[in-house]
C-alpha cells in the first residue's frame, strides 16, 4: 500500500482510539502524554478530526490532544446503531461529558470550530471551571438570518449527504486552491464506507437571537484565556461582526488570518498551529 492510500492519521503518524462516549461508538486522535494536560478539539460541520492535523502535530506528543469525529460522521459511526446519533444541544452535551469520562479528563484546554463552537459555549453556560483555555475558530456568534441555500434546509430537518458536502464545500469553504486539493479526499470520505454511501446528522439550530446572545454572555464572563480565529475569506466572517464582537469581549484575543477561509487551519496551516501553540501553551 502507497503512503497515499493510508488512512490520514497514519499518514500523520498519529495515534487513534474508539470507544464508547455516553453509548456512541467514537473514533478519536489520542495523541501525546497520557499525563499531559489534555486538550480537546471539535470539529464543525462538514468535517472531521482531520482538520485539526497540523494543530496536533505542532503541539508534539508533550500535551495529550484528543480529536474526535462528531457522533454520526467519519468513522464514530456504527452499523449496527438502531437510531442516527441525537446531535441536539442537550445530545451533545450528553457525548461531550461521555468522552470526558471514557478519557478520565476533568480539566482541559477547548478548541472548537466551526458550529462546534455552540457545544463549546453550551458546555461553558453549565460548567466553566473545567475549561482552562477556550480558543474559537470560525465560531457563528451572532445571528446569520440569511443561511440561504443548502444551510438552510439542514438544520434540524435533512441530514449530511455526499452531494450536500461537496456542494457546502464549494460555496461557503472559500478554502484555497492548494487546500481545497489536499483536503478533498478528506471531505469525500467524511461519511465512511462501512455500507456505501451514507448520510450523518447535522447540528440542531443554534443560531437564533436568544441562544446568540446566551453564548456571548458566556464567553463575556468567562475569566480564563480566549483566542478567536477567523479568515479573512470566510463568507460568515463579516468585519462589522467581528469588530462588535471585539468591543463586547473586550479580553479575547481575536486573530484574522490572511487568505483563509471557514477552515483558516487547512488554508494556512502554519499560521494556525503557531497562534494555537502558543495560546496552549505547557
């Protein structure tokens, strides 16, 4: 077998575990030392753990980075499940607690992206003190009205597809050429092929103004350390929004990333690893 028909995470030569979270079959990165300070990454969707590569490689084996697939995507999926997997609010919080325990982790280092920035926050409303460090990458905090197009008909109704991935990818990603190639495997192979072709659950809605304004709260009175990321391409990235976000989060550091767009760690990989290195820290 070439290097190129290796799964991703041997190609990166990193270390991977499944196991059971709050009963969900889940494949994760494990990677470093089991007695590090552990740092947890979610992905948003469409993606998987495999967006978070360069990331975990520049931290190296010193702290425990665990990134798992969301419930229902790349391979934290299970045939033999009798219901797609419940990625409500109150769902997520359920398998994000589950991975905690099945990792005996209490306190960690957070990094979400994307629409995973929603379990985050939710995760922050009911229990701060177990994050350390919150670092948001191309988070939808503030009201988007216009989620026109594919986004719009998934929420809470339809589910992932191969056709609505590539299409989503496409319009909303902005990724780079240079990334879009490196990374198109990856995006084909998010829904696995275990029985073929499948289809994987979406998020519920989180965008409305009542839960917007819950989860900038939070993030307002949250007293550890906060880095923001987003690209400058990023099609859900307004400047107006991220400069009032600035004023009313006075404490985060907010970073803009040059030539990147919803997923700045596949366009500017370097850029990213450096920023989340260093906001990690030992």
């Amino acid at each position: 077998m070439s290097l190129e028909q290796l799964p991703w995470y041997e190609r990166a030569n990193l270390d991977i575990q499944e196991f059971s979270a709050a009963g969900v079959r889940t494949f994760a990165v494990v990677e470093g030392k089991p007695d590090s300070f552990p740092v947890i990454f979610l992905h948003g969707l469409p993606g998987g753990a495999f967006i978070w590569t360069s990331v975990i490689k520049a931290l190296g084996r010193s702290r425990l980075a665990i990134a798992p697939d969301l419930p229902g995507w790349g391979k934290s999926f299970s045939r033999f499940a009798k219901a797609p997997p419940d990625l409500s609010a109150e769902g997520m919080q359920r398998w994000l607690k589950g991975l905690l325990a099945a990792q005996s982790i209490q306190r960690f280092d957070l990094v979400a992206h994307g629409d995973s920035s929603w379990p985050a926050l939710d995760l922050l409303l009911t229990d701060p003190a177990r994050v350390r460090r919150l670092s948001l990458i191309s988070a939808p905090l503030w009201e988007s009205p216009a989620r026109g197009g594919v986004r719009s008909k998934l929420f809470g109704k339809a589910k992932w597809s191969p056709k609505t991935i590539s299409r989503w990818v496409q319009q909303n990603a902005a990724l780079s050429e240079s990334a879009k190639t490196e990374s198109q495997l990856q995006f084909a192979q998010l829904l696995g092929t275990e029985q073929g072709t499948r289809t994987s659950p979406t998020l519920a809605e989180a965008g409305t103004a009542d839960r917007i304004r819950r989860y900038r709260a939070a993030l307002k009175e949250y007293q550890g350390a906060k880095l923001l990321i987003w690209g400058r391409n990023d099609p859900r990235a307004a400047e107006k929004n991220i400069a009032e976000l600035q004023a009313e989060v006075e404490d985060a550091d907010i970073q803009r990333i040059d030539n990147a767009g919803h997923f700045p760690m596949l366009d500017a990989p370097d850029e990213v690893a450096t920023l989340e290195k260093e906001f990690l820290g030992e």
